[in-house]
C-alpha cells in the first residue's frame, strides 16, 4: 500500500509509491552526455564574451584574461539588475514592483569540464568561497533580502551551457517558498525550543536508514518525504542560519562531501540532469536559533505533471531508504 | 527593466522578464505529435486490459463492451487506493499516514485521437459531466476530503499513453497549495468583503488587456502574474466555490470555452504539451464565498529548473498582456 509521508519543515505531503511495475516504467531515461563546445563562452580565451568579471581567483593573468582558476560573471541574460530605483506600485487589485536584483554566473573551471563531479576537491572548496565572497559583497546593498545559489546540470535540468557553472540570483524580496520554511522550522521551535534540522540529523544519524555519507562537519541523506526519486539533503552537523557564516574547516570539508556525493548519484543514476540549491537564511537578518542552512540535490528523472502543479502533492515512486542504500553502498566513481 | 508581479491570491511573486532576446531562446521547442498505437488500451476494443470501469456514457453495448463514448476506469497504476484502513501513525520526529485515495483515469473518447481540442463540442461537455458524477459519487467517502482532476498532454506534459484522458486523483487531505489558495482568497474576502475571483474577473473584463475569450458564462484570461508562458485560466463568472455545483447551461458553455481556448492555444503555439487543472474547493466543505472554483492551463515551454525549486519565484519570458493578444486574435482552427 502507497505511503502519505509529511515534509516535517514545510508540511508538505508526499505519496511514496511502492509499486515495482510503476517504479521502474517512470523514470525518464535521460543521461547527460558531454558534447564539447568549440565556441564556449565560458572556457579560457573566451573572457571578451561574457560580461567583465566581478570576481576572480587567478594563478596569474589579470582582470578578464586567462590564468583564472574560477570566475564570477553577471549574467548576460540577467533575470534582475541592481541599476534602477526600488518602487513598488498598484494596478488595480494587483501588486507589482521593479526588478531589482543581481543574476550572476559563477564559471567553476576554465576548462570544458562538464559536470561539478569531475572537477578536483580544491575546486569544488573554491566555489563555495566564491559564493560566500559574493554573499558577503551583495548583503551589502540593503535592498537585497534574499539570495539563492544553485546549479543547473543538464538540458533536462534548465542547463543552456554545458560548461559547468552555478548561478546566484539576490532578490528585493524573500521568495514565499523560503518564508513557509523559515515558519514551519519557527513554529518547531516554539513548540520544541529546538532547531528542527538538528534533530533531523540526530534522528537520521541514530537509525542511519536513510544515511548516504557522514563526516565530522556534514551528514549527507535520503530526507523522510523527498518529492523526488534520489533526493538527497546534505546538512552541517552545526547550527548555522547563513551559509556565508560557515568557517573555513566547514568549506574545505564541503568541496569533499559535495564531490562524493554528486559522484554517487552520478554513478547509481548514470549521469542523471539535475538541480541542487543552497537553502540559507536571508542575508541581511541576524542568525536564528530556528533556521539551519543546508543543501537540496535532486536528481530529474521523473516528470512533474499536472497532479503535482495542481495540489503541490508529489508521487515519488522511489522510497528513500532503498535510494539511501543504493548511494551508500556506491562507491565514489 | 524586468518586473516582479504578484499573484493576488497565493501571494506568489513572478519575474515578468522583457528581454527579448531572453525570451524567444528560452522556449523549449517541443511538439505533441500524433504517433498512433496499434496496442493502445484506451481503444474501443480494448475494454479487457484496463480495470473495470467506474462509469460510462453509451450509445450501446453492455458493460466493459465497446459502444462507449467516455469510459472512467480505475487506473492501472494507482498512487493510491480506496481499499485498506485509514491511520496517521508518527516515527520520531516524522509523520505518516497511509494512502487511502482513488486514482481514476477519464478515457475521453473511444477513438484513438490524441488532442482533446479535436474532439466535438458535445465529447468536451460529456468529460465536464463525468467529472462532476464521479465527484458526487466519490465525496460519498467521508475519508475523502480533496477531489483533483488535471490532463497530461504530451510527453513533456507527463503522459505515457498518448490517446486523449484524464485524471482525477482523490485526496485524504487537503493539500498544501490548495490549503494556500484558500487560505489567500480568504484573507481578501476577511478584508473586502468580496471574492477575489470575482474582483478578478471584474477587473480583467474591463481592461480586457489578458483577456482571451468571453462568453456569458466564463472568462477565459492569462493571468496576471503567470508561472509560465501563456498560462491561461478559465474561471466562471457566476461565483460557485464547487465545480460539482455548475448547472447544466455553465457545463454545455464550458464544454464550448474549453475547446475553443486549447484550440487557440494549439494554434499559436504549434501543438504544445500542457497541463490543466481544474481548481475546486474541498468536497466535504460547504459551498464558500470566498473560493471561485476555475479552470489553469499551463502550456509546458520552458523548463523548471534549480531557481523555481529554490525559491518558488518563477521567471516567465511572456508577459500576459502579450501572450493574451495572440490568444484573442487566433482563430479556432
């Protein structure tokens, strides 16, 4: 019989469906294949076709010429720009207000490398200095409340270009999906006088059901109602609201857990698309007891049809145990 | 400069991008093409391979026979089932319940025809009708509280079998974004007094800028603050919160507006996959005056990727004006 299980933080109900027959006829077999790129944008040589840089580590060369090892770029098709005046105004009975923001790229490797997994772990520890270095620079516009990481991997994941890279987007507003989590993981607290996400890790750690790697610094599991088949949380094992406050020991320990982690889900699922976002507190509010930062990878092999936009309800025809298990037991490629 | 609008009823914020080179890149090129199927089991004659039905409309034969116009089965493969004991059980910090529910496919014609647009008139409004039966025969289950009927289109558009149906799918709880949807045209009604849908409509019929068809009955419009490109919704100009409770002038009218809208949306957009969804208060509840049940299509053109399941924002390259003027001016093919 199908299982209804409930999103401890949002609330959100998932279907885990156990049917084999169903289970395997619905994955999308849909595996990102490198297909090179001899007019990429992103590779070395190539700085003149993006906009200038906003920030660079370089081994030497200067602004926007090679010898950079990771590159952080406006986007060229921004979503939002910071330039303009900040207004929000009436039509009617609607509500609408400018666009202000940031969309920037962040180029993860000079060479055509096309999946995060195949970069070396001292790269992987330099992109997420690049994100806390560009946090820490955007929070200072007062205007930007929230701002969110995430990567795009593989057509079917929304990527346009293969050359492996990550996008920031800083919004005037905190998006409604975010507030929902910052609330449920608020009223847990209330009622708890404990951060939700901490006891997530104590519980998952004690049964380790749903466990795919542990360190000192990171759990990395399989949640409880994950809307998607592999859907895999990496968590700190210390209460932080905001990414950007992690210490040093912390990031260099993420390039390794990130690396192994892509790197089983690349090997189980044969180099599935997929999409991973770092979920932090809006930068410019103080560290919350309530809110812990964290991690969600999910893999795309399943379609999201008209049940799931209609009732926000998921069927994932994938148990979390049995894909726990299944990253668990791979080896790191 | 890009703008952010606000849905009224959800709260939800958009990114209405104008960038027109942004916009025509995006679009996922992807067209339901008619492929046929010899071993199609919606096909009259094919009554054997699917469970018995649940309710058919016929000019002849007996059960599970062919001379069935529309036939309503259980589905194959269901997320859930009537059958079994409905419990909420808890493990550690987690909650459960089991997966009571129905899951039903609407076999919508026992041709192998594959858009739902190119059905008659008198098909559309018959598919209206077994709806609302199935409904009333359904809510006789106290247990189940949230009935959703929604159509895959296309592969992109989650269907595995190409010949034209529908779902419905019933629900032991009230979902999380319809309890969202309720919850927004309630804190209107709180403050106004009036139906937020109702307002809608008034507000869309006399700037008549997203308005894409009207008849007496119903107002078919892209809304203002659109997920996706062309989004369009049907909504009822009498205010009724339950679709069940239409009378037979509003179901033989929508029989007509739907057609003619999907045709439209066929035509200017060559044949796009799509969702529908039909948007209906709890079964169990009293008639409310604050909730307008309606009718959201959602052509499937661009991709959701890690910035919409991030934050829940979604980036649309189309504003509504836009795509409503394409609408209006096409013909119904």
């Amino acid at each position: 019989m199908p299982e209804l299980r409930r999103d401890p933080i949002t609330g959100r109900w998932v279907i885990i469906s156990t049917d084999v027959a169903r289970r395997l006829r619905d994955f999308v077999k849909d595996h990102v294949v490198a297909h090179g790129d001899p007019h990429c944008p992103f590779c070395a040589g190539q700085e003149h076709r993006t906009p200038p840089e906003v920030l660079a580590y370089r081994d030497g060369g200067g602004p926007n010429q090679p010898g950079w090892r990771l590159r952080v770029v406006p986007n060229k098709y921004p979503a939002l720009r910071v330039e303009g005046e900040f207004h929000r105004k009436g039509e009617g009975i609607y509500d609408k207000m400018s666009g202000i923001g940031a969309h920037e790229v962040i180029i993860e490797t000079p060479d055509h490398v096309v999946s995060q997994a195949d970069l070396p772990e001292a790269r992987i520890e330099d992109i997420f200095w690049a994100y806390r270095d560009r946090i820490l620079d955007l929070r200072k516009d007062r205007r930007l409340r929230f701002i969110l990481l995430f990567k795009n991997h593989g057509t079917a994941g929304g990527s346009v270009v293969e050359h492996t890279h990550s996008q920031l987007i800083a919004l005037p507003v905190v998006p409604k999906r975010v507030q929902e989590e910052l609330d449920g993981c608020k009223r847990y607290y209330d009622f708890k006088e404990r951060c939700i996400c901490c006891d997530i890790a104590q519980q998952e750690l004690a049964s380790c059901d749903r466990v795919v790697l542990e360190t000192d610094h990171f759990v990395a599991f399989c949640p409880y109602a994950p809307r998607f088949p592999f859907e895999t949380w990496i968590l700190p094992r210390r209460h932080r609201s905001h990414f950007e406050e992690s210490d040093a020991t912390e990031i260099r320990n993420l390039g390794w857990v990130q690396r192994a982690v892509l790197r089983k889900i690349e090997k189980v699922l044969e180099h599935p698309p997929y999409n991973w976002m770092v979920h932090s507190a809006p930068v410019q509010e103080p560290a919350m007891p309530h809110y812990h930062w964290h991690i969600e990878i999910i893999p795309r092999l399943t379609r999201v049809a008209g049940f799931e936009w209609g009732s926000g309800f998921y069927i994932n025809p994938t148990p979390p145990e049995e894909a726990a298990k299944f990253l668990r037991e791979a080896g790191l490629g």
